[in-house]
C-alpha cells in the first residue's frame, strides 16, 4: 500500500512576514513587502522594485561560524528549517539520522556570496578569496547544510527547475517518504537580490519595470508587464502519515495527495503548452475530480501571453468560473525557486483557516473568464482540497494537490 504523506512543519521567510503566521496574517490584511530595492542601488538598471525581506538577522539565530561560510539564501533556509521543525515539534538529534533526508529547490544557488568573493578577486587578489566559494554558490547548498546542521543522512538532494521547483522539490521528497524515509524537509528559499544577480534576473525580459509598488506586478490585470523578483520561500517537514500519528504530531496541515509535471513544446511547433496535462495528471494521481478542487494558487506570471495561457489551462479543466482563483504572491513577488513551496504553504494555511487570500491590487482583465479572488479575502466553509500551479522559465510545468487528511488520530 502506498504511504500517505503529509505536511507537519512550515518554515517560511517571505518579503512580507517571517514566520508563517506573520507571513499569513500579512496576506489576509493584503501587506505588501514590495519596495524599492535597499540591498544596493538600483538606479542603474531598468527594473528597480523588489520583494525584499527586511529585519533578518542571521546572527541572532545561527553560531557564527556558519555567518561566513554561507550566503543569505542559506542563512534564510537554515533558520526557515529550524522553524518548520519547531512547528512540527520534531527535534532532529532524537531521531535516527538515516530517517531524515533533504530535498529542495534553487534556481540561482548562493549568488550573493559569489559577487563577493568575485569583488576579491578583482580587487585584492586570489588569496583573498574564501575557501567557502567552493560550496556557498552551490545550488545544493541548503540541502547540505540543511542535513549537517540537523544530522540528517537520508536521501538528499536538490531539483533545479526555476519556478517551479519548489512544487519538484515536495514531489520528490513525497517520492522518498513512499520508499520508506519516515521524514523529509523540503521546499525552496532562493535569494539573489544583488548586482549580480540582478543583471541575471533582468535578462529574462520578464521583469516589470514599473515604479509604483503597487501596480507593478498585475498578473490577470489588463495593465500586467511583467514580474516583480523577490527574495524567500518555504520549507515543510513532510512525515509518513502514520509515523506521523504515532508520535503524536501537534498538527497535520494536510496531505500531499498529487503531482503532475510536463514540459513545454518547442516554440513554433504549434502544440499545446503543457500546462493544462499537469494540472490533469496531478487530479489523476489524486484520485480526486476537477469539482472537489475548492482553490487553485496560480503561477501568476504578469505577462499577458503567459497569463493567457494559465488562464485556458484552468478553465479548460474546472470551466469557465468554475473554481476560485488566487495569486497571493502580489504581496511578495515572485521568488523564483521559493515560489511555488511559499504557495504551497500558504495553501495548507488556507485550508486550515477556511480561507482564501486575495489576489492584492489587481483588477481582472474582462476577457479572462476566471474566478479570481481579489481585494478581500474570501470565507469558504469547508476549504478541504487546494491545486497549486507553477513554471519555470524554459517550459517546465507542475503542479501539486493538497487536501485535509483524512486519517484518524490515535
């Protein structure tokens, strides 16, 4: 029989909260973390705004010997890690080492550290550069460090597939839970708001260029130009369901219950996006019909060709209006390889709550024929079943089903 997997911890780090419950808190009240760019100035280059995540202080949570062997992406996964932990009420070193493992997604790996040691190298010389380069830029980094803080020699790894590698990321880690791990971390928290980064991210073409805060990111909006990038994600303890009951586990968000991934045909072959075939095959593996779905959390990529894309894939499968639809990641940009894990954090907290998050600051575009949940959070009494979406540029697709757990306690 195979193992039901379940979501016990979040961990979140996200423009507009740290912590998962100021994090949601912030989303209902439609708090954005959306700002002009403070890390370095952006006057130079064509986009300027960022979803920035201010009042971190890695030394107040992590031994400073960490401090200069790791990036801020690392430092945020390893404190998000801790985090989901805590929530989950499972405390690493009382475990068998072989039963935890690590998977998780990056998109850029450890581009901030890298600038530095580069800026050393260019100035001062190879001899002043960090040994630590060597494994800080990885895009395996917070896997690594994720499993030697907290002893975890289980199955480990790390998927690389932009935006919607956080989704990849749980699938996999779902994966190895079903082989017999007891417990996974998994998720994404990416961070790569420097020069270099920056330069990076703007060649994509995606980024908006807007200077308002505001109406900068507008996915579904008749006036979307693109994305807004920021900083952040989420990491969740996944748990075997029954190992999960046996220790008494505080709460059970939810169950991970499907997944589908495709990859986007060639430009120009005149085949259809792979979009709409992952939201199929994540129902399939399910088992569950497009009318129990009660929310879909959309990709939401600001971009009129690809918002119409999101757009016929859902109401091809639900039709037209046939579900409530919401991006909540208008408060925090999108977070390249942390995106898609911070949906699907927010998902099982609106599960939890009975309530969806509204799509902040957008008005929909009147040929979109969707049902999207905007200004003000929508009560919706029983919310027992999400679908979240998400790409990642280059044509990846996924998608992942999250509904209440339907197992029994003791």
């Amino acid at each position: 029989m195979t193992a039901t997997v379940v979501v016990t911890g979040l961990g979140v780090a996200a423009p507009n909260g740290l912590g998962a419950e100021d994090y949601w808190n912030a989303v209902l009240r439609g708090v954005s973390g959306i700002d002009r760019l403070t890390r370095f100035d952006p006057t130079p280059y064509p986009a300027t705004l960022a979803g920035e995540i201010t009042g971190f202080d890695a030394s107040a949570s992590l031994p400073g010997r960490l401090l200069p062997q790791t990036d801020r992406m690392t430092q945020l996964a390893l404190v998000g890690a801790d985090c989901a932990f805590a929530d989950a009420g499972v405390r690493p070193a009382e475990l068998p080492e072989y039963d935890m493992g690590v998977v998780t997604a990056s998109s850029s790996g450890g581009f901030e550290f890298g600038q530095n040691e580069l800026r050393n190298l260019w100035a001062k010389g190879n001899e002043y550069v960090s040994a630590y380069q060597s494994f800080a830029w990885f895009y395996a980094v917070n896997s690594g460090q994720i499993s030697i803080r907290n002893g975890m020699r289980g199955p480990s790894g790390v998927v690389v597939s932009d935006q919607a590698g956080g989704l990849d990321a749980v699938a996999q880690a779902r994966r190895q839970i079903r082989k017999g791990t007891p417990l996974m971390m998994s998720g994404g928290i990416d961070a790569s708001l420097c020069p270099w980064g920056w330069a990076a991210l703007i060649t994509s073409g995606r980024l908006s260029t807007g200077v308002d805060p505001a109406t900068a990111y507008l996915p579904f909006d008749g006036r979307a130009a693109g994305h807004v990038p920021g900083e952040g994600g989420a990491l969740l303890v996944l748990e075997d369901a029954e190992a999960a009951l046996t220790r008494a586990a505080p709460h059970i968000y939810g169950e991970v219950a499907g997944y589908g991934a495709t990859f986007d045909p060639a430009p120009g072959s005149g085949r259809e996006p792979g979009l709409r075939a992952a939201i199929e095959r994540a129902l399939e593996d399910a088992g569950t019909r497009p009318a129990e779905v009660d929310v879909v959390f959309a990709d939401a990529a600001a971009l009129p060709e690809l918002d119409r894309v999101e757009v016929e894939a859902i109401t091809a499968v639900f039709g037209p209006r046939g579900v409530p639809v919401t991006a909540p990641k208008t408060t925090t940009g999108r977070l390249y390889s942390g995106a898609a894990a911070l949906d699907l954090a927010t998902a099982l907290l609106a599960m939890r709550d009975d309530v969806i998050p509204p799509t902040t600051g957008v008005r929909l575009a009147e040929d979109y024929d969707i049902d999207l949940v905007t200004g003000a959070p929508r009560l919706l009494a029983p919310l027992r079943t999400a679908l979240v979406l998400a790409r990642g540029q280059g044509g990846f697709n996924s998608a992942v089903l999250v509904r209440e757990f339907r197992g029994h306690r003791g």
